[in-house]
C-alpha cells in the first residue's frame, strides 16, 4: 500500500511555462520577452505591456541560473542577521520576513550572512567575498551606527546599497537610507499623555549613544517642555535595569512622574514592574508608553500603549530603493528614502492621571 510521501512523490508537477510559450501567447519573439525580464528600457511601453499581460497570464517565472549567465547578475540581495542593537527595536525576523516578501515580485532574493554586531571590519570582509565572487548584487546596511564604515567602504568601490539606519554623525552622507522616525514616534507619546492631562512627564531611556537613543530622549525634553519630569536611564535595554532606574524617580513624592515615556517597550515592562513594586497601580497611577509595539507590548496587564514600527513599508522601500540602483524596472517611482513615521498604538497603560496624582499636583 503507497504510503502519503509516495502519494506526494509520484503526483505530478504542473510543466514549467517556457520563455517560448510566453513569446507565442505575446505574439512577439523569444528575444523579445528575454528584454523584457532583463532589459524592459529596450521596448517600447506597448511591447512591454502585452509581453507582462502574457506573464502574467500564463505565470511565467524566469529562470534564474539562465537570467544569471545573461545579465551578469545573482538575483540576490545580501543582509547580516544576527544580534542587534537594542532587544526589541530592530524586530529582526519580522524584517526579513518582510524584505524577502518585498522583494520575490522582482525577481530578488535575499542571502543572510552572520557577522559579529558591531564589528564593521568583519562585516566590510565578508561583503568583500560576496560582491567579488558575485554572489550578491546589493546589500542591505542593518543597524546603523557613529562612525559606522561600512556605508562609505560600499560607496567608495561602487556597490548598490541602502542602508536601515541613519547615517548617525555624517550629516554630508549621501547613500539612501530608511529610518523610523524615533524623534516623532516621542513626540506623539508625550502629545498623547498631556492631552490626557499628565502635568509631570517623565522618561526612561538608553546610556548616551550617539544615535537613536539620543535623539529620543532629546525629543521628549523638547515635546514635554515645562511638562517634563524626572528622567532615568536604564544600564541596559532591559525590563529589570529600566526598574533598577525607575525606582528612586516613585520615591520622589511630590516630583514623581504621573506619566513615563520609555524608548523601548523592554524599559517600559521594567517601569511597569516598578509602578506596581511601589505599591502604585500601573496605567491609573503612572501612565508608562513603550516603543516599537513588539510581541512584548501584549503581555502585561494593563496592555502596553507602545509607538508601532511600520516593517513592512520599511521592508518595501528598503527593496525598491536598492533595486532602483541596480536599475530594476520597478513599473514606478521607487517608495522615497528618509524617515517612515511609526503609530502611536494606545492600550490601558497610559490612562489619566488617578486623581491622587492631580490633588498632589495642585497642593
């Protein structure tokens, strides 16, 4: 009796559609429909279109080996994976879940690398092999950094690249680089608890960087202005430093925070932790909002009001950006480079003040 893998061995495959059935569907030769998979500023736009309505009709897929030997050209777009910066800003599966998805409609595929975080010298080596063996077309910078070299060493030999990340410290950078805009994913926080009536405004944060945690801390001194409280900063991008910091800022009875805007939701847990180690009750005595509504944000009670990272249009633009120096055909403009803004996602933890907290105000 055939067992189910014999069932699943011996059913046929659909037959692969060949560049010649496309070309007979189209009406139009072989070499024809050959430019318009690898050289579409070759044909006029009515070619163009009849050749894609075919493919897309009949779902044909290039062959890679073959379009590879052709163009010169790998298909395949290179990206370090491994550890990050901070425990949750980066959402490193969801990313490349998302840049893979982003770019299978244009024929790419990513090739992920390990490399040491931080260490741009392994990093620069191992892009050395993969661009000099041609085993990767492009890459993708993660986690960008002060005095980061790895944008420069790409630049400088001609590579096609794009960078997640801000060129922190090199204002004259010119490479196309994709951002959330840390900065205002703040300010919508703090705009969110003084329009909830918090008066004392505090933050928790990350040691000085240079980078993202910098600038989010500078944008909540900024928003809060006259309504800023207290500010701690936590050893580490974890929930047990960031209530090793948070705890003195509760004990300060008359200056306590009604309110803690965290740069990350793993502060914002330990705030939480310690809101309720102070006897207090979390989101109705001290309102805490996290960033980047990781998986974390779901897990307390109250429910975390966290500033959502948009991955997939991230995704998206990092894709089309580095194709569109590769001169891919992307049947349009290509999402613009800079700053994507994030969304301010309320949940229970940043409610009003307790009435407790506004008598105390006023006194």
């Amino acid at each position: 009796m055939p067992t189910a893998d014999d069932t699943r061995a011996s059913t046929p495959r659909a037959p692969r559609v060949t560049i010649r059935a496309v070309a007979e569907h189209a009406g139009v030769s072989r070499q024809t429909v050959s430019n318009a998979v690898n050289a579409p500023d070759r044909l006029s736009p009515t070619t163009l279109d009849r050749v894609r309505r075919s493919v897309a009709a009949l779902g044909y897929r290039p062959d890679r080996a073959a379009r590879a030997l052709t163009s010169r050209r790998s298909g395949l777009i290179g990206i370090r994976v491994g550890a990050t910066a901070h425990r949750t800003a980066a959402h490193p599966d969801r990313l490349l879940h998302e840049l893979v998805a982003a770019a299978r409609p244009h024929g790419y595929r990513f090739l992920a690398f390990d490399a040491p975080y931080g260490d741009d010298a392994a990093e620069i080596a191992a892009y050395a092999e993969l661009l000099a063996a041609g085993d990767v077309d492009a890459v993708v910078v993660a986690d960008t950094h002060p005095g980061d070299a790895r944008p420069g060493w790409l630049a400088a030999r001609g590579a096609a690249f794009v960078a997640h990340g801000r060129p922190w410290g090199d204002p004259d950078a010119t490479h196309p680089w994709v951002d959330v805009d840390g900065a205002l994913g703040v300010r919508l926080a703090v705009e969110h608890l003084a329009e909830r009536g918090h008066r004392r405004i505090g933050f928790v944060g990350w040691p000085a960087d240079g980078a993202g945690g910098d600038a989010r801390r500078a944008a909540w001194r900024e928003a809060a202005g006259a309504l800023a409280g207290p500010d701690a900063t936590a050893a580490a991008d974890d929930p047990a430093a960031a209530a090793r910091a948070v705890a003195p800022l509760l004990a300060g009875a008359g200056a306590a925070p009604t309110s803690l805007v965290c740069a990350s939701d793993a502060l914002a847990l330990g705030a939480l932790a310690a809101v309720a180690d102070a006897g207090a009750v979390p989101g109705r005595d001290v309102a805490v909002t996290g960033f980047d509504d990781s998986d974390l944000a779901s897990l307390p009670r109250p429910g975390l009001t966290s500033l959502r990272q948009p991955i997939r249009l991230v995704a998206q633009t990092l894709v089309e950006q580095v194709l569109d120096r590769l001169g891919v055909d992307l049947g349009r403009a290509p999402a613009p480079a800079g700053p994507v803004p994030p969304e301010l996602v309320v949940r229970a933890s940043s409610a009003a003040p307790a009435p407790a907290a506004v008598r105390a105000l006023s006194a």
